[in-house]
C-alpha cells in the first residue's frame, strides 16, 4: 500500500505588521495529534485524510504548524519547523508528500517560505511526488511553481472549499503515483495588485475569473487550474494575482490556459476597486438602515484592521465613531489583554474605567477611554461550525464582555477571525438581534454574517489592510504594478512560463 506523508506550514505574514511571529505563536502538530485534531474537519488536512482512506493509502502524518496571520515570521521560528518537517517526512519513507500551505508566508530574509521549503524538500527528498493545497490568497512563486508537482489552490472567498481542494489534491496525487498521469505546470502573473476587499470570489470580476478557470479544468488535458488572488500586504518581489494551469503532459496547453487567464485578469485590473465611507458617515448610515426596518444587523466592515489579514485588531477609530453616535445595541470586538485582566480582577457586574485598544501600534486608531460594567467574564475558545474549516478549535482565550451604555464591547485575550458566529455566541450573544456589528475582515466575515446581514458598509478605518494600496510603503515589490503605477505594461502573450 502506497505510503502517503502529510504536514505542512501555514502563516499569511502581514510584512507593514509591526508585532512579529514567533516560534510560540504557532500551534504545532506532530504525528498521531494531526489526526486526532483534524480528521473530521473541513480543512485541506481533513480532505487528505478522507481521500486517503477512500484510496487505500497508508497515512504518515508528520507536523502541520500554522499560526494566525501577524507579521514578520522569525527566522528561527521557520528554521526549526521547516527543518523539524522535512526530518519528519525522511523518516517515514514515503511514497509521496502532501502539504497544506498558505502561500503568503514570508520570513526574516526569505521573502517566499515556500518556495524555500519546496527547495530544502527537494534536496532532503530528490524527486518525490509532492502536491499542495493553497490559500487564494497566496503569493505565489515560480520557484514554488517549479518544485511542485501539483497544486490546487482555494476556488472561494470567503474560503468554504479547503476540505474540497484538499481531496482534489489527493486523488490527482494517487492518480500521479499510478502513472495515470504526467503533470506539467505553466505560471502567468500579471502586475497586478488587489485589495482584499475586492476579492470576492461570488461577485465580478473574480467571479468571473473562476468561471473561466472552472471552464479551462473542464477542457481535455487539463488537471486543475488555480487562481489566487494574492496577499497585497506583503511587500514581496511576487504579491499580487497569478495563474498557475496544470496538464497532462501538454506543456504547451497549460501555457495557453495560464497565459489567457492571467490576460482575463489584467484586462479586468479597472474593476478591482473597493467603495469605502468616513467611519462617522458609515455609523450614520447604519442608523439610518436601522430606521428603515427590517431584520438581523447592520454589518460596519473594518477592512483595515482585518484579523484574518494580520491586523492587531484593536483599532479604535470606528469604536471611536460609535461612541460618538451613541449607537446602542452595537456589537464591537477588539484584542486587550490588559483590558480583559482588569476585568478579572474587579469581576462580573462591576464598573470598569480603563484605556482600550490602539496599543499595538499607532496606524489603527488611539486608546478610546472607556467606562462600563462587566457583564460577563468567560473563556470563549469555541468550534467552527459554519461554512469555514467546520469543526476545527478555535484557542481563543479569555474574553470579557462590557456594557458601554448600551454598546457591548467584547474585550478579548487573543486576536479571533470573526469567521464564525460561534465567536459571539459563546460570550451569549445573539449576533442577529444585534443592531450593528463591526467585523475586523474583509471579505471572510460573509462565511458567519453575510446570511444575517440586513446591510454591510465598508468603512474607511486606517491599518495595515487598508484597501488604499497606495498608501503603503512598498520597498521589495516589483514595479511598475497596479495600481500603484500608471501606464504599466504587460505582454500577455509572453506571460506564461
């Protein structure tokens, strides 16, 4: 029976984050705990391990590491967990390789981790079959591309396909292991850079791009075909939107498929805009909405201090906004440690008077001073059990609930993507019989919130996902690019290689 190794290392690095990523902050998983943590869950490793038990081959987990989007990852972090999984695989001997990868992973001198690593496998491990999953918002490489023998990347934003992809990903490796078929890659990536927020992959243009690039896999010849949209936020010589086309031994059909979507997505560059409003404009709006009737909450969308994009989550400025209006039944969540020990110590029901947020750094917003009471104190670690990695642990930590005159202020421990409406739920909170919620993300909120919204409004909040890519100090980037630049050239035809 074919020995099948999976593993992985997963971190979407915000390179403009100020707080760095350390061996500590990732959440390792070695052998047997890989399986007992993700066997059952909607997740790239999940769908390995189904797939792999509906083949018939012998799984030998070896370590997945991940860690929530930050900042810079150290370099001895990423030396010790690369160098502990390619030990881990040689050990096992296996057949061939799988691993669950984010794509946008950047270290202390190694802008593209996962190229690196696709490097130190290839030397440690020669030739052996290796496939991937991948983030849609991966920066990807062509000397990740190169080193690689398959890839299928995220086809959704929000991400509801990893437990898919990671079962498409599996079988098309059995089928490589049988000498069914012989995969050849073709990478297109045109200057292009897009913005978080104008990524949806349910509405033009990227809807459209995945309607062309499910075409293409549809043709004869064709494996899979992976769009990713890209991780602006990191300031890389390769962020931004790429085409990687996989075929059956046709070099010259996977060029053709990469070169035409990429000239798609160039061609469409004008469309990529994301529409944001002054926050007090936008808290004003809300109101307004809310005058009007209807059901469930008005969603205020912080892009800017997007958790899921490595934002410290504690900006202030549309806590700020709120306060100001005095929007009562308003939902804001925001990361202070400090702030959640103080209201352990003086505990539930006592008036608490303190400085919160905007510490991290000083892009996201000045500390907002607070006076409120303590309803509830709680460890709010919860389960997904939406559309997003179903059934994987969240380690949230403490939490604290506070009433600040009828805006309820959730005070957490640690960062959480609100992803999930289990993240309010376990506090007792109701999210649709909020009358607004704010959502520190872009697009993913949609997979826990976008059923129940009554409206959502893009604000204009300022961090290190702001929707203005303009704004940000690119040094490492390749330029010209767009929309950075003007007038930048692009030969499509000559783009896939």
């Amino acid at each position: 029976m074919p020995r099948l190794a999976v593993g992985g290392l997963w971190h979407e690095t915000n390179t403009f984050a100020l707080s760095p990523t350390r061996l500590e902050d990732f959440q390792v998983l070695e052998g047997e705990a890989i399986t007992q943590t993700l066997a059952g869950t909607r997740t790239p490793i999940g769908g390995f391990l189904d797939a792999a038990r509906h083949l018939e081959l012998d799984v030998a987990p070896t370590l997945f590491a991940s860690a929530l989007p930050a900042g810079m990852v150290a370099r001895e972090a990423y030396e010790t967990l690369a160098g502990r999984l390619i030990d881990l695989v040689r050990r096992v001997q296996p057949h061939a390789l799988l691993l669950d990868l984010h794509g946008a992973m950047v270290a202390d001198r190694i802008d593209d981790v996962e190229g690196d690593l696709l490097r130190r496998m290839r030397q440690a491990l020669g030739g052996l079959p290796i496939g991937c999953v991948l983030d849609l918002h991966a920066n990807t490489s062509a000397d990740f591309v190169e080193r690689i023998d398959l890839i299928a990347g995220y086809d959704t934003y929000p991400h509801v396909d990893p437990y898919d992809r990671g079962i498409e990903v599996a079988h098309l490796l059995a089928r490589l292991l049988a000498g069914e078929i012989r995969p050849v890659r073709r990478y297109a990536q045109p200057p292009l850079l897009i913005a978080a927020a104008a990524q949806a992959t349910d509405r033009p243009p990227m809807a459209d791009l995945m309607r062309r690039a499910h075409q293409a896999e549809a043709l004869p010849g064709v494996l899979t075909v992976t769009v990713a949209a890209g991780f602006p936020y990191a300031d890389v010589p390769f962020a931004g939107l790429s085409v990687v086309a996989t075929a059956d031994g046709d070099a010259d059909l996977a060029s053709t498929v990469a070169r035409d979507l990429a000239a798609a997505a160039w061609a469409a560059r004008g469309q990529f805009r994301a529409h944001s409003m002054p926050p007090d404009e936008a808290v004003a709006r809300a109101l307004a909405l809310l005058e009007g009737g209807g059901s469930g909450p008005v969603v205020l969308v912080d892009a800017a201090d997007n958790v899921g994009g490595g934002a410290p989550g504690d900006g202030t400025v549309l806590l700020e906004a709120l306060l100001r209006a005095g929007a009562r039944g308003a939902v804001v969540a925001l990361r202070d440690p400090d702030v959640v020990a103080l209201a352990r110590r003086v505990g539930e029901g006592a008036e608490l008077h303190s400085e919160v947020g905007g510490k991290t750094d000083d892009r996201h917003g000045a500390p907002v001073t607070i006076r409120g009471r303590v309803v509830r104190l709680a460890r709010a670690d919860f389960t997904y059990t939406g559309s997003y990695m179903t059934g994987k642990r969240v380690p949230a930590g403490w939490a604290a609930l506070l009433d600040l005159d009828g805006i309820a202020l959730v005070v957490r421990e640690r960062r959480v993507m609100p992803f999930d409406q289990e993240e309010l739920r376990v506090l007792g909170i109701d999210p649709q019989e909020a009358a607004i919620l704010v959502v520190k993300s872009a697009i993913a909120w949609r997979a826990a919130y976008g059923d129940i919204a009554r409206a959502a409004i893009e604000v204009d909040t300022p961090g290190v996902c702001t929707n203005n890519l303009r704004s940000l100090p690119y040094r490492r980037l390749r330029r010209p690019v767009a929309p950075l630049d003007e007038d930048v050239p692009y030969a499509a035809d000559a783009a896939a290689g």
